[in-house]
C-alpha cells in the first residue's frame, strides 16, 4: 500500500496553494517527493496529512470529574482558558489517554484543518489522518529531542508534549527554550538531541550561558520519518473521514468467526439429523419390502412395498368377509364426527371410490370450511379441499383418504 504524506505549513491557503509531498511504500521508502497543488499530486491508497508545529498546540489540563465520555464533548472548553480563539473556533483532540488526573490536547483551528481536509477530498486524495509534526521525532531516552534548521524550529518534551520555537542563532538560543527549560526546573532534560533539517549547517549551536548538553543525532527529514502509533491524528470527532471496511473489521472480526463457527455447528448438526432420518428410512422400507416377500413370494411384482401391503391386505380381509379401514362405511363412520358439526343440510353429496372419499359440503363462510378441514384432518384424514364462492354462501369438495395410505 503506497502512502502519500503531504506537509501542510502555515502558508497553506487552499488548494491552489503549493506545499511539500512524499509518496512513500509501506516500508517508508520515498519513491516519489516535489512540491506542487494537491491536484497535481500522485495518487496513493492513503494519505497522510504533516501539521506544521506552528500550526498546532499542546497543552496539558486537568480532567474534569464524570466519565470520560461525558466530558469529551467539552474539550474545546477545557483549551479555553489556554487560547486566544473562541472555543468554537477551536478543533481539540485527545492527544494521549488522561493519567493521573490530567490530560493532553491537541489544538488546531478548525476552519483551517476543514480547508486542509476538503481540499484533499476535492482533489480526490483519501486523506485518513492529520498528525502534528512536533510528535513525530522519536523522543531521547533521558532529555528532549530539538528540531533545527539554524534559525528556528521546534522541540519535542515528551509522550504527548512539544511546541514551536521562536527564533535564534547560532550564539543565542530561542527564549521559548529558555522558558521550557527554566518551567521544568524538576524535570530538566540531561541533554537535548538536535536533529537539523535538510539543508541546515550540521554544526551544533554554541549558545550562551545554556545550562544543557547539546547531543549531535540524525538529520530530521518528515518525508522518512516513522510514523508511531500513538502520535494522535487531528481528523477526529467532526472532521473524522468516513469509516472503511479495513478499520472496523478488526472489531468486528471476532464475533464473525463466532458467528461462522455456530452456523458451521448448525448445519453439520442438521446434516447429521437427516442422514440419521434417510439411513431409518432406508432401514424401514428395506424391512417393510422383506415383509412383504415373506408374505407374497419373492415372484411377486413389488413396486411401492408399503401401499402394496395395505391393498393386499385390504383384498385378504375382503375375502374373509370383514372390513377394511379403507372402506366405504369406515371412511363415513370416521368423517361423520366432523360434518355432524356442520348446519343440517350442509352435506349435498358423498362419493366413494378406491379407498377414496369425496364429500361436497356447504357453508355460509370460509370458517366453517377451515373448521371442517381440520377436524378431517384430527380424525386422521388426509384432506384435499376445493373451495369456491356459490351465491351467499360457499361450496367446497373434499376428497378424503386414510393418511396412513396416502
């Protein structure tokens, strides 16, 4: 994935506005870097939005009391009392998670970050984050680290902390520097590393009368930097992009295997139920077809075992002089229980054939009708109904037959 870094300085206007690009590979490799519109620039699967110092602040507050949630909305007014702008004015994001009663801000104006990130939106540049340049140089293990070209810069202080500087010499320090340190008499760095930036003499200053060890480290170049994962990104809240799949899927992920996982168990379980179901049909009808050979003879024609039976027997109960189930007074005796349920007169036909019923019945309303269709069917009937208006009322014909010889 190719990332395009763009610097956004305080001479930055609006698009028609030149500034400084990088196209870099998922390494930090730069493959590309010039300076020009956003329209002119590459286009990549991601950008990233470079704050000049001067363009944002860190301040440190004091939590207020409720949840952390509650008080989120408030942050421009936890920065009121450390800006000069109105608070609305203000777009403040979390810069690091509170800790022992305080939290650290990140401040940027709002108008001008909405231009930065309608800008890039019009130019068709994904742009996902806008990071503060002065928490990207990685921090000295025991002092600050300084930013310098010579003349001005900035200095990072801690996790969460740093600020632009104003201007010196190579003899005479920047008086912001000289306050920081004066502030942090309890918390002084043991030295400070200064990184130049490109083009800027690679000598260490020699100010006057400064109480810290300058330490020589490695030029200071935005466009190769590691980028950390707690550096805070400013595109939050209402100027937050709109989410993409890659980055809520992580969340998401979990209950997804769990959910795949149970329909995984749901369907081999259902597979198991029906192949337990098949493999007992399998085991009756191969019963079912012995019986009937044993009965008949194995010469005996058998196309459907178990409707061959019934009629077989039905034949030999028949040639003893008894009944059948199947027959014409048992299927009357039978259905009697429901269409005695009926009005007198409803009955208007009863024919019979083959072990098969049909009654034609009316009815004043379709209720009647469902309510004889199941009682057909409770006293064990396999029931077939053909409804249709006729003048006030309705006329159905139901044809009946033993559900177990169905």
């Amino acid at each position: 994935m190719s990332v395009l870094r763009i610097y956004f300085s305080s001479q930055w206007r609006d698009s028609a506005s030149a500034c400084p690009w990088a196209l870099c590979e998922d390494s930090g490799a730069v493959v590309q870097s010039g300076t020009g519109t956003l329209a002119s620039m590459p286009r990549a699967s991601e950008c990233v939005a470079i704050l000049a110092p001067d363009r944002t602040l860190l301040i440190e507050v004091k939590t207020p009391p409720g949840s952390r949630r509650q008080w989120k909305a408030a942050l421009p007014f936890l920065a009121e009392n450390l800006t000069l702008p109105d608070p609305e004015e203000n777009h403040v994001v979390l810069a690091a998670a509170p800790a022992d009663g305080q939290a650290v801000l990140a401040v940027a104006d709002k108008a001008w970050l909405r231009r930065v990130a309608d800008a890039c939106r019009t130019a068709g540049l994904p742009l996902r984050r806008a990071l503060p340049e002065v928490l990207m140089p990685e921090r000295a293990k025991s002092g600050w680290t300084l930013v310098w070209d010579g003349a001005t810069g900035f200095v990072r202080t801690g996790a969460s902390s740093g600020m632009a500087l104003d201007t010196g010499d190579a003899a005479h320090a920047p008086v912001a520097l000289r306050l920081m340190l004066n502030q942090a008499a309890t918390r002084r760095p043991e030295q400070i590393r200064v990184r130049m930036l490109p083009g800027a003499e690679t000598a260490l200053p020699h100010w006057e009368d400064f109480a810290v060890t300058l330490e020589a480290g490695e030029p200071w170049d935005w466009r190769r930097a590691p980028i950390a994962a707690d550096v805070p990104n400013l595109l939050a809240g209402e100027l937050a992009p709109p989410s993409r799949p890659e980055e809520w899927w992580p969340r998401l992920r979990p209950a997804a295997y769990i959910l795949l996982a149970l329909l995984l168990v749901e369907m081999l379980g259902s597979n198991l139920q029906w192949g337990l179901l098949a493999h007992e049909e399998s085991l009756l009808k191969g019963a079912m077809e012995r019986a009937f050979r044993k009965a008949f003879g194995n010469e005996a024609a058998m196309v459907n075992a178990p409707l061959q039976m019934r009629r077989s027997m039905a034949d030999i109960r028949h040639g003893a002089g008894l009944e059948d189930d199947n027959d014409f007074f048992p299927l009357m005796d039978l259905s009697a229980r429901a269409l005695s349920r009926l009005p007198a007169g409803s009955v208007r036909e009863v024919h019979y054939e083959g072990g098969q019923l049909e009654v034609e019945v009316n009815a004043a309303s379709t209720a009647e009708l469902d309510a004889l269709q199941a009682g057909l069917r409770n006293s064990g009937f396999a029931v077939r109904a053909d409804t249709h208006a006729a003048g006030n009322g309705y006329s159905a014909r139901f044809i009946l037959q033993l559900a177990a010889s169905s």
